[in-house]
C-alpha cells in the first residue's frame, strides 16, 4: 500500500467503533451475522492503511458490555467470531509488526475468547509496529468504575501516596498504556460514543461517517484522517486575531 500524503498531521491514536454491520446485511436480505463476517475485510484494510499512513495506536470497539443485550445467537456467533478472526489474522498481524492487545473486562467474557486474546498478545508483544487495541468485552463506564475501586483499595493499602491526580487515573485504565485519543471515528451514520472511551477521548477530533462498516476501508480512513489534519485543535487555549475589515486603515 502506498504512503498517503495529508494536509497537516496525522493523528498519533485512532478510535472506531465499528458499527452497522447489521444493517448492512439486513439491507441485502442477510441476517445480521453475515454483516459480521463481512466486517473482518474492513478491519485488515483499515489497519493497512493505518499502517501506511503512519499512525501509531489504533483502537476498535469489537464487543461492548452492553452487547450482550443482543439475541443468544448473536452473542455467541460474536464470542466465535472474534476468536477466529485472530486466530486466522494473528500471523498476517504479526508479519506486519503490529502489537497486538487487549482491552475489557473478563467477567462473562468467554474462556476461549481471552485466551485467543492473549496468545496474540504473546506472539505479537515485542513488535514496534502499530499497537492494535481490540476492545473486547469494554465499555467505558465499567472501566472508570473498576479503576474507582482499584483506586480506593491501592489509597487505603498506603500503594497510592499523596492525592489521585490525572496520571493515577490514567494508570488504572485499561489503557493504561495508551497515549489519548486524537481522532475517534464512527461508521454507519451514528453520531454518539456508545460508552467508547470516554476518558480517552476527552480532547478528541470526532469523524462521523456515513457509510457502513463492512464498506469502509483505507480510503475512508484516509479521508477521516484529512478532515483531522485540518482541524484546529486548541485544548482551551486561544489566539486572537481580528480580521482587518475592508474599510480599515493599514
Ligand atoms: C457493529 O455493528 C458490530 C458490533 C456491535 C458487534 P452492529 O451489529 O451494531 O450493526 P448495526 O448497528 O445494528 O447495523
Ligand atoms: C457500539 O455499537 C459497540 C460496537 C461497535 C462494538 P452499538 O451498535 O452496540 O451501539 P448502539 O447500541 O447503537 O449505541
Ligand atoms: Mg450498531
């Protein structure tokens, strides 16, 4: 794949949630399921292209904590999927240099499903390529939540000295190893974060696209990653500079 060029900068981590894949199969006469299988060709191509462009973390949302609302059927062709998409893509990853992790909470999630998790962590743990977050099992809130408590138990056990900063917090995520968020990307048209992130995401550029993940790919990726590149991103600062009206003196 070729090195795209951009505007301005490219964005060091990227988030997606990958959402539509139902209503992609639906629309075709497909169950839901088969829009699943169709998503894991989006998924190579995108980090290919994340590859190529440069970015250093990319983050998705596979399975949330409250997908497990869906019929037991989708549930558990969700649970195979995602152990057999890493265990057909883990050596495809691995010859690119990509590090592979996971995050998300074990509770109810499947034996099978975290063990494929971290044996593609294993095998992938000392690439220097980009670092491949599969959120499995994730939802922000829990996240917060679990490190809250972790938190309050390493405070009275003296482990936390002093008062929980920014960076104590940071530590206790699941993510704990990741630089913020600067591009979060969502498919299908849905403009909300579906419990993504949310801590992460705080000073986040947001790309909503239109089209379905099954049909996204690198050069919708690119795409979000131009918009990016053109932002102004201030994190509260700001400059002032008036517009010279046509009328005034130079
Ligand atoms: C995203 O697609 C994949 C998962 C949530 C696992 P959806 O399954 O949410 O597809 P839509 O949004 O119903 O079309
Ligand atoms: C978010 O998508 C979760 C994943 C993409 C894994 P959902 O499709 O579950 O989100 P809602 O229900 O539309 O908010
Ligand atoms: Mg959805």
């Amino acid at each position: 794949m070729k090195k795209p060029k951009f505007t301005g900068s490219v964005p060091e981590h990227i988030a997606i949630v990958m959402d539509g894949n139902g209503r992609w199969a639906n629309a075709r006469g497909l169950t839901r399921v088969e829009g699943h299988r169709a998503g894991e060709a989006a998924l190579m191509d995108v980090i290919e292209g994340a590859i190529a462009a440069g970015v250093k973390y990319l983050t998705v949302f596979a399975f949330s904590t409250e997908n497990w609302k869906r019929s037991p059927d989708e549930v558990k062709f969700l649970m195979n999927y995602n152990r057999e998409v890493l265990r057909r893509r883990r050596d495809q990853l691995n010859e690119w240099g990509v590090r592979v992790r996971w995050a998300g909470r074990r509770p109810k999630l499947w034996p099978s499903v975290i063990d494929e998790l971290l044996t593609a962590e294993k095998l992938t743990k000392k690439n220097k390529g980009l670092v491949f977050t599969m959120c499995v099992n994730y939802g922000a809130r829990t996240e917060l939540v679990d490190a809250i408590n972790q938190m309050i138990e390493d405070k009275g056990s003296g482990k936390i000295k002093g008062s929980i900063t920014d960076k104590t917090v940071q530590k206790y995520l699941l993510t704990r190893d990741l630089p913020d968020v600067d591009l979060f990307i969502r498919t299908s048209g849905e403009q909300r974060i579906s419990n993504f992130l949310l801590w992460q995401s705080a000073y986040s550029e947001f790309v909503f696209s239109e089209v379905l993940w099954p049909d996204f790919g690198h050069k919708d990726l690119w795409q979000a990653i131009e918009a990016f590149s053109k932002r102004n991103r201030r994190f509260g600062k700001a400059v002032d500079k008036p517009k010279k009206s046509k009328g005034s003196a130079k």
